[in-house]
C-alpha cells in the first residue's frame, strides 16, 4: 500500500486500554495510534482529519504530562451541533482515539470500561474541543485554526476540472500532490506551532 511518506513523520498517540487488556486484546493495553490508521478509518487525509489527530495529540499531552494517557477516562465536548460543518468528521478522528462517544459506545461491565456519554455537543466552550479527564476532572481547551497556511492557488480550479471530469492523469496527480503538501505543513511542519494549534488550562 503507497501513501505519502509524510505521513510516517506524524508524532504517534500511545494509550492504555483497560478494557483491551481486561479481555485480552492487547498486552497490557497499550495501544499506539499513528496517523495512517486514522487516515485508513476515515477514508482521507485533509485538514480536518489532520487537525482532528493534532487536536487529540496537544490535548493528551497537556492532560497527561509524562503519565500515559488511560482510553476511556476523557470526556471530550464539542461548540458544535453533531451535524454542524466538519463537527462529526472531527469526533469520529477523537473518537477512534480517546474511545469516548456520545450514546453509541460500549456501556461497560458492572460499571467498569464504560465508553458512551462521554462526547458531548453544543457545549457552552469556545474552543475546537475541550477535553476533560475523568478521574481527576482537569480540564484543557484546545484551539486548531490552519486559515494562515495557506492552500496552492491551482488547487481549487484543478479541483474543479476534476469534479467536471475534464482534467488529465498529469493534472489529476497535481492536484494530489497540493491537496497533501498543505496536509503536512499543517501535521509536520506546524505542529508545534500555536498560531495553529494551542492548549489552554481551564
């Protein structure tokens, strides 16, 4: 399987699943995400999808420290209606991840490794997602605005040509190529920097 090499680049996101490792799963539990799995579930790697892996990365970084983040134990709450923009787009991403879901996910074992109502919407937040930890209920807002890395100025009309059916193999390939470069300086290039993405205590 070929993909953009950038994508072996993207920091990684270790975890501890309790419930992996209570059924035997996964030794220990401990379960490393990286961004081609992500790409896999969600079908494509756009801003979004990359902002959403950044968004969870930042959050579980802030919230854990040099802990191991534990799946399962993060409430993640969106500004957004569920079926507003990119909002549902962004969960599945956080939801592959952290584990949590709104009312669909496993309800537990005698109240143990319980995962649904822990994604909320239409929360009273300002931020692209805030994430709570569950067991000691610290609290990060986390902000992704990728307006200032700007997309090829060729990108939209060979889109266009594209979805018109009027573009060739070379043009098609272009377009590819535009589409994913804005994908890394976003992921790889900028990851760390706060005019994109930043973390706030609440």
């Amino acid at each position: 399987m070929s993909y953009p090499t950038f994508f072996d680049k993207v920091k990684t996101i270790t975890l501890i699943d309790p419930l992996a490792d209570f059924l035997g799963s996964i030794e220990n539990g401990e379960i490393t995400f990286n961004y081609l799995q992500i790409v896999k579930s969600a079908g494509h790697s756009c801003p979004t999808v990359a902002g959403a892996y950044l968004i969870t990365y930042k959050a579980l970084e802030s919230l854990y420290k040099n802990e191991t983040p534990i799946r399962g134990n993060i409430k993640v709450e969106f500004k957004e209606n569920i079926e507003e923009g990119v909002a549902g787009v962004i969960a599945n991403v956080i939801s592959n991840i952290t584990g949590a879901t709104s009312i669909t996910g496993f309800k537990g074992i005698n109240g143990n490794f319980v995962r649904h109502s822990l994604m909320k919407y239409d929360s009273d937040i300002k931020s692209s997602a805030r994430f709570t930890r569950i067991d000691t209920n610290k609290s990060v807002d986390v902000f992704y605005n990728p307006s200032s890395i700007l997309a090829d100025e060729r990108m939209m009309p060979l889109m266009q040509k594209i979805i018109m059916n009027a573009a060739n193999n070379e043009e098609k390939e272009l377009f590819k190529t535009l589409w994913q470069k804005r994908v890394k300086e976003i992921l790889v290039d900028n990851c760390d920097n706060e005019n994109i993405i930043s973390v706030v205590e609440v």
